[in-house]
C-alpha cells in the first residue's frame, strides 16, 4: 500500500511538472510559429502596416484599435459605446517610439515571481500589435498587488495612448459612464 502510494505520488508530481500552461506573453506569427522567448526586432521607423489594439479596464470593456480605426468606451451599466478614432500619423509615429522604448516586442515578466496578495475585481490590458507583418500578443492583469516592470511599462503606455483620445472631439462626444464597480 505504501508502495501504491508513493507511486501515485510521483505520478501526480511527474504530470503536475509537465502539465501545460497557458502563455499570456506570446508572439504569434502565421507559419513561423514565435513563441515568447522568441523576439522581433522593431524597425527604426514606424513600418507601413503598424497598428495595434488594446483592450483595458474591467472585464477589458474598453479598447482603442487602431486595425479598425475605433474607440470603445465602457459605460458599464449602460453597455460600451463605440466611435471612430483616427490618430493622426505624427500621432502614430509617437506611439510607435513609445513601443519601442519599451521594445514591446520582446518577451514580458507580466506576472510577479512572489503573488504576495491579489484584488479583485481587477483590470486587465490585452494587447494585440502588428510590426512588419508579425503580430505581438501581451496581456497584463491587474489582480495582482504589486505589477512587475513590464506590466507598469505596458499600462503606463495604455495610459499615454489613452490620454490622446481623450483629447479627440469624437471622444468628448461619447456619453458619461453610469454606475460603478465595486
């Protein structure tokens, strides 16, 4: 019996070992097939096809996308609500620098080595970014206490980017969110 059991012991730590986990910091490309400790070199300049989409807030309600030229606020009791946003290219030629301050292109630590407490409910960034055809993904959450380098990297720059819409008529435009979060 002793036996039986420090077999499926080592069963269990064996699999736990080897179980799969999901990759929230990954590159996807088509056929290449990048995974995070891949990385992407990021032109000098802003390439022809750069664009991106970040989703942010409670239940990532909100989202700038660039790929369809929108901005979706979350009204939260009233739903989202979703306006055209152009930036303009001077506009997009800062983000891109800004990205490429951070190399967003590279692999992110998103999640903290020691998870000394979490909130909840907590916001989450999903990012989605094209450069030269390939596609970068990185998604930070908000739930826990004290967020690595690159997940402040990540939301300082959701925040700058966010802080240009606002300066836009067509968000000016949008009505006042109802409600709150608890």
């Amino acid at each position: 019996m002793r036996r039986l059991f420090s077999f499926l012991l080592l069963i269990f730590l064996l699999g736990a070992c080897n179980r799969p986990t999901a990759n929230i910091n990954e590159v996807e490309s088509g056929a290449s097939g990048l995974k995070e400790t891949d990385s992407i070199t990021m032109p000098e300049s802003k390439p022809d096809d750069f664009n991106f989409s970040t989703q942010f807030g409670y239940w990532s309600s909100n989202e700038i996308n660039t790929f369809e030229g929108t901005f979706t606020k979350d009204l939260i009791e009233a739903g989202t609500v979703t306006t055209d946003v152009t930036f303009t290219e001077e506009e997009m030629n800062f983000i891109y620098g800004k990205m490429k301050e951070i190399n967003i292109a590279d692999a992110k630590q998103l999640i903290p080595e020691i998870i000394d407490c979490s909130v909840e409910p907590y916001e989450e960034d999903k990012w989605e970014v094209l450069i030269n055809g390939e596609t970068i993904s990185h998604t930070v959450s908000g739930a826990y206490c004290n967020p690595t380098n690159d997940a402040k990297q990540l939301i300082e720059l959701r925040e700058t980017i966010f802080e240009l819409i606002k300066d836009k008529d067509s968000y000016k435009e949008l009505p006042d969110a109802e409600g709150g979060y608890e």
